[in-house]
C-alpha cells in the first residue's frame, strides 16, 4: 500500500541522515551553510546543523523579494470580528517587519533576549514575532484566551525584555480587555515596570496611555529598519509554552536551524503547497500549529498565508470557512476536527455551503486530536476533497505521522493520522519498553535523535527535559500518546496516557485546574478528568470531596469553583461541571484512579486496579456519575 516515493524517503532519512537533512537545507538561504547536520555532542541533548548559520525571518521574507517576488501575496488578514481585510504583499510585509524589528532594537531588544508577544489574531501578531526573530531575539507567544497568572507565569519563566499587546481580543459575545490582564501579570510576576508596546484597537476600555506604555503605531512612525541579524541555527528562535501535567508550564525551545529547514520541507511534501499557493491554517498563533502553519511555514516556503480572526460558526454562521475559501482562494485548508463538527453541528447538510466556490481547495488537513471517523466520512463526502488527519505535537513543531501529498498521495485510512514523517523512529512499546506488534496497543514512542525542528529543550530547564520525555524509555522519547500501527505501517492515535486533556483542540492540564480548585477552603481533596465531549472532543470535569462539617450548597460551591479556574487559568479551559462525590477511588499508595474514573463516568468498560484502597468507593461512584451519561458533554 505504500509507495516507492514515500517509503525511500523514509528510509533514506533514517538510514542516512546527514545526506537527507543537509539535502533538506538546500531549501533554505543560509548565511553560512552547514557541513554537519547532526550534532551529538551534548547527547541526549541534540542539536542540528552546528556550524550554519542564517535569520529565520530573512527565510521568510528578504529572500523572496529579491527572488523578484515582492508583489506576491504574503499575508491576508481576514477578521470575522470587526469586518476589516487587508493584504499585504511580500514586501509590504518585510518592510513592516523591517521598521518594527527597529523599534524594538532601538528600545533595547537584542540577540537572545526574550519579547514576550501576548496578541489577539491580527497582523501586528505576526509583525511582531518575525520583527523578534529578524533581531536574533527569542520570541514567546502567549495565547490571548489565558488569564493573568498563566501569563505571569510564563513572563516569570522567559524573563522577557519586553511585551508587545494590543488593546485586546473579540470574541462572539465579548470584548477582552488584554491592557488590564498584561498589568495584572506584570504585577504578578514582579516586573511591573516592564515595558510594554501596544497596538491600538478600536472599542476598548483601556488604552497604552492609561499605563504609560508605548503606542505601536506612534513608533512605528518614526522608525528606523532594522536589518536581520545573523545567528546560529543552533540559536533560539521562540519559547512556546505548553501544559504539561503539572501546574508548571514547559516552555519547550525551538531552534532557528532545524526548523526552518524541517518547515520548509513540510510545506513541499506534505501539504504539497509552495510559491502561488494560498494555505490557511485556522487556528491560533497562541498555538504551535499557528507558529508553524499561519507564521513561518508557509512564509518560508514563498506561499500566501491566510490569518483568519473569527470562528467556525457564529460569525456570522456556519458558511464562514467556505466564505474566506472563495474570497481569497485557498488551496490548503488546515483546522482541527472540533471545527468541523460545530460546522456540521449547525449545517449537518452543508445547505451554506451552496452559495459558494470552494474549487480552489485541494485538501483539508486536520490535527490537535483525533479526527473521529464520523466526522472523516462526513467531511470528505461534503467537501469532495481528501481529508488529511495528521498527528503532532507542541514539541514536535510539525507532523510526527502525516499523509504526505506532496510527496506521494498514499491510501487515506479513516481513524488514522497516516504513517511516521521522516526522521521520527516510532515505536509503539508496552511499559517495560518492550517493542509490541500490528495491533496491539501501547506507549508511542520515538527513538532519538528526534529530527530538525522539534524541540531541543525546555526553557532553562534541561534536566526537566530529560525527566519529562526522555527518561521513561530508555533512548527514546515518550510522546505520551497511546496507540497502536496496522500491519500497513499505519498509525492510530487512541490517547494521552498522563493527565493531559484536550478541549477543542487546545491542550490542557488537569493537574493544573486541581491545584486552583485545591485551594478553595471547602475542598478536602479533588480530581479533574477530561470526559468525552461530542463537540470539544474533551472537557474537563471535576469531582470534589469536601471537608467534613462544611456546609455549603453544591451550586454555590459549583460556581465558586467554575469562577476560579476562569480567574486562574482562564476561559479557554472550559471548566464548567462540578460534582460533589463522597471520595474518591485511590490506589494504596494514594494515587487517584482518574482512568477508572474517566471509564465510568463516559460510560464503557471499566478496569479497577486490584491495589484500589477501598472498593466500596467504585460502587458510590457508579451511582453518581453514571446518570451524567444520559447527556454526555452536557457539562454543568
Ligand atoms: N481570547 C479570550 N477568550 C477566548 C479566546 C481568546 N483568544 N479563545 C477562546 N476564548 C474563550 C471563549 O470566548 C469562551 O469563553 P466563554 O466561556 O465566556 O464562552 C471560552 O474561551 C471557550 O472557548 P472555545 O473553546 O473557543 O469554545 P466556543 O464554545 O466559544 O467555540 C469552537 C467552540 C469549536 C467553535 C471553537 O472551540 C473553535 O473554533 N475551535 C477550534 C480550535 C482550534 O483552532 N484549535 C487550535 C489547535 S489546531
Ligand atoms: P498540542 O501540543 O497542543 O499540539 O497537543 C498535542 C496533543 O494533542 C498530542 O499529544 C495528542 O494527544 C493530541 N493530538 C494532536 N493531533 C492529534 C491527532 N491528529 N490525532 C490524535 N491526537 C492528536
């Protein structure tokens, strides 16, 4: 079933892989170019292309307007929200790009320091993380759905010389002032007078000079450009932070080098798009998939990239996606499956999607969980175009097992993201590490080193990078995803096998909405688990035992509880079902049965390890968390 193309580009990345990936760097424009690909030196802490050296945003902009391709599109940014599109041309963009890489120059930002860039989906975003990348510095993009202490926590952990913000984000039913929350944070993590850079927006409250901060477009006036500065590929290019399965979040670090060269790739053989075409990856520049698909991906390789500020439905409806598809022509379409079922949610027929052209699409791509089967079928009949799931992660920076249609259109299999990418080793292995077989399910895994553009650290914190993916399986990487192949090599993706959850698409940590719900005085102790959700996917659920004596209404407690991890984490974790439970199932050791009680309260097949405590506990449970199955997602 699969291909020469693909699997002797598979091979060939394995068996030789220096020849493959310094084949792979020709794509880029290098100030110097690498002799080496690999570096081991640090093992098991890799490195790639050691002595190259060149500028992520130069890749991205300069080389193709003196490539004589100055006119072509770059960016178009289409908002749902406020109405307003504008385009901007490969020079356009470099220009800008050019003058605010100046102003942050001339405020001080430099090679290696840290901008930390906390911005709603508009052109300044993008302006902003490739004027940071043009200096050499580190940018950190915080997702604009986070509340105060989570962006606190990330400015504590970059120790940034500067954020750039804007007024604030809309959403369908709100505006969010982010001036308030940036101050807030900047408090909070001790650096209240940071300084801050804002682009103005109309409608809100809270303005830069309320804070004595800089306005954006008054710097911009009088600025002077600024040119790339040259750094290693081996150099930090961004810092993204992501949930892990404590409250503290990893900055997972991302190289200049290995990523442009991997992106670039990517953008060839997988979403078989290149220079003419339009990509447009709905999404988030708070997430990964925004930094490599909105941002640098299609930019480096010379295509037009769509930054989209709205959502699947409700601005105004379900026909939104088809409507920026025709308006600006789009060839690849990439967003998560959550999107797909709010569209079919409210236009199960697609009776929207008549009044428009969408010819221009070639493919549908489709990651951050599983794209289910129901919603395969149904999106690849509606839409007459292949349906491409593809599976990665924050830390891979790009797609671990993919279909990869520029390089060779492989069988689509329903349920499964497709066959590993070149350079990742995948194994699926049982919990000692022992290799399983086609079928079976078990611990992904990914032999090291893992290739270009994945991470190469987390922030400051090497050690943490070891003992968070590197330690459990001996020489390889622990994904943390459970699955299994098919005796075609295909992959199948079934879970998180730590206490990460997923809801539409965004990654969470429930370990983290136990700390904040820990803290309310009435809470003896407390689980979250992700339950099954037919529209998000997941959404976190929480189940609280209280402190003996207390008295206290168990919506009144409910609504304290929703209100804190809306305060702590923010909006985007979706808390909102609290249940009171007479305990919880633990093991001997005390380690709370979150699996078994995930199996429950979803309804299917149980398993109670023979170490449980007390097994009475399950018999109470059954009882009470059971009846949510009626309503499954319904949430409180
Ligand atoms: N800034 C501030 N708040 C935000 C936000 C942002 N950037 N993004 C989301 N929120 C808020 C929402 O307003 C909502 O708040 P509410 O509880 O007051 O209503 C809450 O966070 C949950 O938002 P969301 O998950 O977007 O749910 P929704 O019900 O508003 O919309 C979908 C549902 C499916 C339409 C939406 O989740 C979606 O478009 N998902 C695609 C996800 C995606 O692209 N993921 C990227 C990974 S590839
Ligand atoms: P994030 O780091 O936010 O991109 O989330 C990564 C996690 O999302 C992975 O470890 C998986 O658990 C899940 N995920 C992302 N894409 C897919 C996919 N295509 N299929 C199954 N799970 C996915």
């Amino acid at each position: 079933m699969i291909g020469n193309s693909y699997a002797d580009t598979y091979q060939a990345s394995l068996a030789n892989a220096e020849e493959f990936w310094l084949g792979a760097a020709a794509g880029i424009s290098w100030a110097t170019f690498p002799h080496r690909a690999l570096d081991a030196e640090r093992a098991p802490l890799y490195g790639w292309f050691p002595d190259g050296t060149l500028n992520t945003a130069y890749n991205a902009l300069d080389r193709h307007v003196e490539a004589g391709r100055g006119s072509q599109d770059a960016l178009i940014y289409d908002s749902a929200m406020t109405g307003a599109r504008r385009t901007y041309s490969y020079a356009d963009l470099t220009g800008l790009v050019a003058d605010f890489a100046g102003v942050l120059r001339d405020r001080g930002v430099g090679k290696g320091d840290r901008v930390v860039i906390y911005m709603p989906m508009i052109p300044e975003a993008v302006i902003a993380m490739l004027a940071t990348a043009r200096l050499g510095a580190v940018h950190s993009v915080v997702f604009g759905g986070f509340a105060p202490k989570e962006l606190a926590a990330r400015i504590r952990d970059a120790g940034p010389v500067l954020v750039v913000t804007a007024s604030g984000g809309v959403e369908p039913a709100r505006r969010v002032e982010y001036l308030p929350a940036v101050a807030e944070a900047l408090t909070l993590a001790g650096v209240p007078g940071l300084p801050v850079i804002v682009k103005a927006r109309d409608g809100f409250a809270s303005t830069a000079a309320d804070h004595g901060w800089l306005d954006w477009d008054g710097q911009m006036e009088g600025a002077r450009p600024a040119a790339p500065v040259e750094v290693a590929a081996t150099d930090p290019l961004y810092i993204l932070y992501t949930s892990g399965t404590t409250g503290t979040p990893k900055g997972v670090v991302r190289d200049n080098g290995g990523y442009a060269v991997a992106l670039e790739w990517t953008l060839r053989n997988i979403y078989g798009a290149g220079p003419g075409d339009v990509m447009w990856t709905a999404s988030d520049v708070g997430w990964v998939v925004g930094h490599s698909y909105i941002v640098y991906g299609p930019l480096l390789a010379g295509a037009t990239t769509v930054l989209y500020e709205g959502k699947p439905v409700g601005t105004p409806d379900a026909g939104a996606f088809w409507r920026v598809i025709r308006d600006h022509g789009v060839n690849v379409l990439f967003t998560a499956p959550t999107a797909l079922r709010a569209i079919r949610k409210a236009d199960p027929e697609l009776a929207l999607l008549r009044g428009y052209d969408i010819s221009s699409l070639r493919t549908l791509f489709t990651a951050g969980e599983r794209l289910d089967t129901d919603t395969f079928h149904w999106a690849a009949r509606s839409l007459g175009v292949p349906v491409v799931d593809h599976w990665w992660q924050t830390e891979t920076g790009w797609a671990i097992c993919a279909n990869p249609r520029g390089l060779e259109e492989l069988p689509i299999k329903a349920g499964s993201p497709g066959v590993p990418m070149p350079g990742f080793r995948l194994a699926i292995v049982d919990g000692m590490g022992a290799d399983v077989g086609p079928g079976v399910e078990g611990n992904i895994v990914l032999g090291l080193p893992l290739p270009p553009g994945t991470l190469t650290t987390l922030w400051g914190n090497d050690e943490r990078f070891v003992s968070s993916y590197l330690q459990a399986f001996e020489g390889r990487y622990a994904t943390g995803d459970s699955g299994y192949k098919d005796s075609d090599g295909y992959v199948y993706v079934m879970g998180r096998t730590d206490d990460i959850i997923n809801v539409a698409g965004h990654r969470l940590s429930t370990g983290a909405m136990e700390q904040v719900i820990g803290r309310h005085p009435a809470v003896a102790e407390c689980a979250v688990i992700g339950l099954a959700d037919p529209l998000k996917g997941q959404r976190p659920s929480g189940y609280v035992v209280l402190k003996s004596g207390v008295d206290l209404p168990e919506d009144v407690l409910a609504a304290e509880l929703v209100a804190m991890v809306r305060q702590d984490i923010g909006a985007v974790a979706d808390f909102k079902h609290v249940m009171v439970v007479e305990a919880l199932p633990k093991t001997r050791s005390g380690k709370i049965l979150r699996k078994t009680m995930r199996q429950i309260a979803d309804g299917g097949e149980y398993s109670v390890p023979s170490t449980i405590e007390d097994a009475g506990v399950i018999d109470q449970l059954l009882g009470t968390l059971r009846p949510r199955n009626a309503e499954p997602g319904k949430g409180g």
